[in-house]
C-alpha cells in the first residue's frame, strides 16, 4: 500500500515537472511585441536593473527565458530582461497614417499597475485624506534620475535587490 502511494506521488511529480517544462519551452522562442510606448530593456529582471537599452511600441522581440514576472529578450538590436507587462501576444503593426497606441501606457505607469496603484487610486486616497498637502509628492513624481546614476547609488550603497539589480 506504501509503495503504491509512494509511485503515484512520483507519477504527480513527474507530470507536474513535465507540465511546467512545456510550458516554459512554449514561451522560449515565442515573438512578442512591445505594447507600451517605452520599454526599458535591463540587464537584470529587476525593475532597478542597469539600462541596456529600450524598445518602442509596436516592436518584435523573441522570448529566450522568463523568471517570473520577467522575459529575457532579444530583438531590434537590444537583448537583455523586460517586464512582461510590457509584452503583448498579439502582433502590432504600425501604419502611417493611423492613430497610434491611443492608450499606450509607460513602462513607470505600468509597473505602478501592477502594484495596484493607478489614477483611480490616487484620486481615492486624495479625496480621503484632504487635510494632506500633495504639493511635494507632485514635484517628486517630477524627478527623473538617470539609470546611470542608479546604478551608482545602489553600487556605493551596496545595495543588491533580491531580484537582480546592481550588476
């Protein structure tokens, strides 16, 4: 009766394990096309991840790897990680003469979706919280710091983030 339970727990493994495989195998090698207006490719999966380059709405990558959130791409001349997020299935053709990406959305803009945080959410907690002066916050949201000097920071900080980062 052991040994029974014992192979059918091995039969689950295995399925399991092949199941996964096939999966990560059938994103490796797909074309996908960049569905925001502009994609940081990084060196690392990490949202604070050197800069290698960016993409442009509408451009063709192929899919080498994924780590969770993160697809290892190469495509237009730049290879390195890009957020899913920014990633669509659905092939994107540019014409002249068209409207473009009516609602394309930054990479900054969706990374900050997919914390859960949006325009709606902010007017919420605005609307919530009326005696708070947002004055400040506003012109930090202004303030762009060059990925270069990011990567200064975190390297003289000594700060690795634990999805990659610093490298």
């Amino acid at each position: 009766m052991i040994q029974i339970k014992q192979i059918a727990a091995a039969v689950m493994v295995t399925a399991i394990a092949v199941v996964m495989a096939s999966a990560v195998m059938t994103a490796s090698g797909a074309t996908m096309s960049v569905q925001v207006k502009d994609a940081p490719v990084r060196a690392t999966p990490s949202f604070v991840g050197k800069v290698m380059g960016a993409l442009a709405y509408g451009d063709q990558v192929e899919i080498q790897q994924t780590q969770g959130a993160w697809s290892k791409i190469a495509g237009a001349g730049v290879s390195g990680w890009m957020h899913t997020s920014a990633l669509s299935s659905k092939k994107i053709v540019l014409a002249a003469g068209q409207e473009q990406a009516k609602v394309a959305a930054s990479g900054d803009e969706l990374a900050l979706a997919g914390k859960g945080f949006n325009s709606d959410v902010e007017a919420q907690f605005k609307s919530a919280h009326k005696d708070i002066d947002f004055t400040w916050i506003n012109r930090m949201e202004k303030i762009k710091i060059p990925s270069s000097e990011m990567q200064v920071f975190l390297k003289d900080g000594d700060v690795t983030p634990k999805e990659g980062g610093a490298k």
